[in-house]
C-alpha cells in the first residue's frame, strides 16, 4: 500500500508532489520529445492539432472552468488573432515576432471590452453578450477579405524563426509543444497565485470572494484579459500553421467545440482541457475510422458531416448525464484506484 | 482617534428604493470590546451588518440617511473590498466559504489588509483551529456546518481584521459547538487585539461574551445596554430568554402601545 505523508504547510501547493508522479512525468516528457521521430505524416499532423488546440482549450478552462465565466466568443478570439496575424503579414510583410505580440494586443483589448458586460451579467445572459463579440470579429474578417477582394481567404507565408522557415511539420511540431507547455506552466503557476485563486473563488461565490478582500470586478476583467490573450496567440499560430485565413474557419460550431473540450475534459483542471482537446480533436477520426470498419463509408458519403455533428453531441450529451466530472473525473478514479490497491475503495474529494 | 472604533448615527437602510429595513439605528462598538445585535427574524440585524460592510450594494439596497463611521472617517456605501482593505471583515451568515477550494486554499484565497503579515496569520489561523489544519486538503464542500464556519471565520482572521463582525454564529449549529467557536473568538479576540460585533438570536449565549448588546425590532433599536442589566428586564427575560412567566411567547403577541410604554416609559 502506498502510504506518503506532506511534511511542511508548502507541500499542499506544489505542482508536482510526489517522487512517483516526476518519473511518470519525465517518461510522459520524453514520449512527447521522441514522438516526432516515430510518427508518420498524418499522426504527425494530429499532434499538432492536439497541441494547436490545446492552448486555446486551457484559455478556455482558465475563464469557464476557472474564474467560472461562460464565453461563446471564443472562434471569434482565434479568429482575431488569426487575421491580426493574417492583415499584418499580407499588408505589411510583417515578421513573426511583429504579429504574435500584436495579436496578444488586438485579445487583451477584446478581452477587457468583453469582459466588461461580466461585471453586471451572469450565465445565459453573459453567454449572449459574449456571442456577440463572435459575430461581430466574424463580420469585420469578411468584410476584409470582401474589400480586399480575397474571397478564398488571406494566404500567410510560414513565418521564420532566426532565419529558419517553419514548414516542415516536425519543425511546427516542436513549436507548437513548446508553445502549448508554456501555456500549462503559465496555467498552473497563475492559478497557484493570487489571481488564481481569486479566479477560483469568485467561480465559488462571489459574495463571499468580496467579503475577504478580493476586488471581484477585477478578477472578471483579469480572467477575461488572460484568457482572450492567450486564445488570440492561438488564433496567430493557427493562421500560421493553416498557412491561409478564412472567416469560414471560425464557425459557431468551432466554439461549441471549445466548449466541448472543457465540459468533456472536466471543468475546473488544466490535465482535464488536454484530455478534453485529445478527444475532441480525435473524435471525427475516430468515427470516420467506425464509419470505413463497418462499410459504411461509401453509402453515407455525403452525410459524414451530419453523423459526425450528430455523434459529437451525442457524445456530449452523456458526457453531462453519466460524466460530469469529465475525463478528468474517470483518470482520478482510475488513479485512486492504483492507488488504494489492493483495498476497493471509492475516492473522496480529489 | 478620539471616537469609537465605529459609530452609526440615525442609519436608515432602503432595499430597492422602497423597502425601509433599518429605521435610523445609532449604536457605538468601542475599540477592544465585544457588542452584540439582538433581535428576531427581520428586525434589520443583518441589514445593519451588511450596511457596515458594503453588502447591501449587491443587494440594490443603499444607506439613504444616517453615518457610518470607523476611525473617524465616513465610509457609507463602499464596496466590499475596500472596507475589508480598511480592516473590517464581515463573516456572513450562509454559503460563507469556497466549495470548490481545498481548506488551505480558501485560507490562501483572501487578500489580507494592507500592512498585515500575511505569512504570520496564514499560520495562527491553524493554531487557532487545529481541527482545520488536519483538514488542510480537502475541499471545503465536504466540511461540516461547524468545520465551515471554523474556516469561515479562519478566512476572516487571515484577513487581518481590526472589526470582525460575525453574522449569526450559531446559525445551524449544536449548541456545545457554538459555546466551543465563541470561546475560541474571545481568545484570538484578547490575543490580537480585535473588536467584535456579533449579530445574535440566541440571547442566552450573545450575552454570555457581550460587553454590550443592543436590541433591534423593526428596524429600531428599541433597547440597549450591558448583559447584566438586560438580562433582568422582564421583556429580555420574557421575549428572548424563554424565562419569564413560563409560557413561551413573542413579543409579536403582545400590543405595541404596551410594549413601547414598558420600554420608553
């Protein structure tokens, strides 16, 4: 039986705590360094999506499943990195390190301008001021692309790094683990801060929050601001990555599936929005790969959007009823009861 | 300073521009001492809590006539945050603590006044409650109503107050809990020095740890003064100790004109 005691007050907020979780975590990390060298083109392609998704998915989790505010804006966020990205670098020739801080610019400015209905709207209410900010980035991006007469999109040339052209996929691979690794330790450590937690306890109550001290108006605006900006250097890596922009690739539908992948993944946990982005990202593959096992490919052809959104909430759907604590809910199960080993045992708390 | 530590002159309490709840109330909670609001269901204790410590603007209600005074300075309808910043923190009645933090982390949560040792009260919130401090990782939606208002009111203290004000400590609570938490409040009181203002139904128990106790029915202070003195008025006796004429009543029952003439007269 494993039996380990925490020692020191100090212990309790350590991110990685026991000597057992640092070598499952180096093995996990050198997975990760080696799986370019392994994998094929097209595995290859969906680990970069998973990691390209991932970023966005964590800011998403730092403002739901966090700070506790909803956001359907979030496709509209992508796409107001992405044609930051894809304005300044067709109509200025600008580098990389120009458009990537400048969409984090153009996502804190939405942020804190969207942010502000939260101050006086909860829930539904604040979930339809935030759509409107969707539409409205939707609208400006196809206004441009109409101006410009660019109706297939802006084209983006892959950006270079210290004079070294980023368009061998490995090479992307590499870019976006690093940028989704700093996007985690940066999570993590937030929410182990003061922001953090004020986040956590207005997501908690928020009459309380303000009884203790914590200036509630500025978490909300703060979550909002960290949130949008990360999501908008995501929307800048997407443009990159996709090596065109399109007003069409920022559907609703996109942001239902950021939702998705916080709801799927377990609200309120970083581990929960990679989970979350793994199955969300994987999931059309996987019915795809169903769909071609069982001959039905060919015959529904021309429905292989509708069975896919049809699966997708379907899926979501038991998620809410038989899961709601997410994947992340059935890992704490599955690790509690390594854990307890040979003792049956139900988990209490996390 | 030369006043009281706080002093409400003539306060007067509008809910959504139309409910009159507290109908100037004046009352004084000098520095070091411990005062207690007595008073039933309704009679504008709460109201008065939330007043002083700038609750009632979530509740679109405003202090529309009187003074809030504390340190000589006014501070009618601030925000929370900023009384809390200027040492007063306000225990609330229910839902008082995070349920989806772990206890060290609801302790860690609060933002301390400014100028306090963080650090410092962090640790005597775990000497003062050692239970707590075994409950350190686990999440406070699984505490008990005593283990909860423990924490609640460790959240407090970590806040560095110099006013705690404690709404309805006994709320839900076994009867040798809430005698336990009140002695602990009157230690950690005496030890660093902070001044209590303690909104009560249970009169038996507020006037145990009372310096002075005031009484509030419909808006009003109608009574007030030391525990010694208000436990031998018949009405006291009568309508808040159960121990008057044997027969259980409230002062509901009883005509107004009678009551005001006993109390004013």
């Amino acid at each position: 039986m494993s039996g380990y005691f925490r020692t020191r007050y100090e212990r309790d907020f350590a991110l990685v705590d026991t000597r057992t979780q640092k070598v499952w975590l180096a093995i996990f990390g050198i997975v990760l360094l080696a799986l370019p060298l392994l994998a094929g083109p097209f595995l290859l392609d969906l680990a970069n999506q998973v990691l390209l998704v991932s970023i966005g998915a964590i800011a998403l989790m730092l403002l739901t499943g966090y700070a506790g505010q909803i956001s359907l804006g979030h496709a509209g966020l992508l796409a107001a990195g992405a044609f930051t990205t894809g304005i300044l670098a067709k109509e200025f020739g600008a580098p990389f390190w120009v458009t990537l801080p400048a969409s984090a610019v153009v996502g804190a400015a939405i942020g804190l301008l969207f942010g502000l209905p939260s101050l006086r709207l909860r829930g539904l209410y604040l979930a339809v001021s935030t759509l409107a900010l969707h539409f409205i980035v939707i609208h400006a991006g196809q206004e441009y692309e109409t101006r410009r007469g660019l109706s297939s999109g802006v084209v983006v040339d892959p950006p270079s790094l210290a004079g070294w052209s980023l368009q061998d996929p490995r090479a992307w691979y590499f870019v976006l683990l690093a940028g989704s690794v700093a996007t985690v330790l940066f999570s993590l450590n937030l929410l182990r801060s003061k922001t953090g937690r004020a986040w956590r306890a207005i997501h908690g109550r928020e009459a309380v929050a303000e009884a203790l001290g914590i200036n509630v108006h500025w978490a909300k605006l703060s979550a909002f601001v960290v949130s949008c900006t990360i999501t908008s250097i995501a929307g800048c890596l997407f443009a990159y990555y996709r090596g065109f922009v399109s007003a069409e690739a920022f559907s609703l539908f996109l942001t239902i599936q950021y939702v998705a992948t916080v709801i799927i993944g377990g609200i309120g946990s970083i581990l929960g929005a990679l989970l979350g982005t793994v199955f969300v990202v994987l999931f059309p593959y996987a019915i795809e790969a169903l769909m071609n096992a069982l001959g039905l490919a060919d015959r529904m052809a021309s429905m292989i959007f509708a069975v896919n959104y049809a699966a997708f909430g379907l899926a979501m759907i038991l998620f809410l009823v038989a899961e709601p604590q997410g994947l992340v809910g059935i890992w704490r199960r599955v690790q509690a009861w390594f854990l307890l080993w040979p003792f049956k045992q139900k988990p209490v708390g996390k | 300073m030369t006043g009281p530590l706080l002093k409400l002159e003539k306060l007067e309490v509008v809910y959504h521009r139309v409910i009159t709840a507290v109908q100037g109330i004046s009352l004084e909670v000098p520095q070091g001492s411990v005062v207690v609001l007595l008073g039933n269901n309704g009679a504008g204790k709460t109201t008065t809590l939330r007043a002083i410590s700038g609750f009632i603007g979530l509740d679109d209600a405003r202090v529309t006539e009187g003074t809030i005074t504390y340190r000589d300075e006014r501070m009618e309808n601030q925000p929370p945050h900023k009384v809390t910043a200027r040492g007063i923190t306000l225990v609330p009645e229910r839902s008082k603590v995070f349920e989806n933090l772990t206890v060290a982390e609801n302790i860690e949560a609060v933002v301390p006044r400014p100028g306090a040792d963080a650090r410092k009260l962090s640790g005597a919130v775990w000497d003062y409650f050692p239970a707590l401090a075994r409950l350190r990782a686990r999440e406070a939606g699984y505490l008990s109503g005593g283990e909860r208002q423990m924490l609640a009111i460790g959240s407090a203290l970590a806040c560095a107050p110099e006013l705690l004000l404690v709404d309805e400590l006994s709320q839900g609570l076994a009867p040798l809990i809430v005698e336990e938490l009140l002695h602990r409040l009157q230690v950690i009181r005496k030890d660093l020095g902070m001044t209590l203002l303690l909104v009560e139904q249970n009169a038996a128990v507020a006037l145990d740890v009372a310096d002075y106790a005031y009484v509030l029915e419909n808006g009003r202070i109608v009574l007030d003064g030391t525990p010694e003195k208000l436990r031998q008025h018949q009405d006291i006796k009568e309508f808040y100790l159960g121990t008057g004429s044997g027969t259980r009543k409230s002062y509901r029952d009883v005509k107004q004109y009678r009551r005001s003439r006993r109390w004013y007269g």
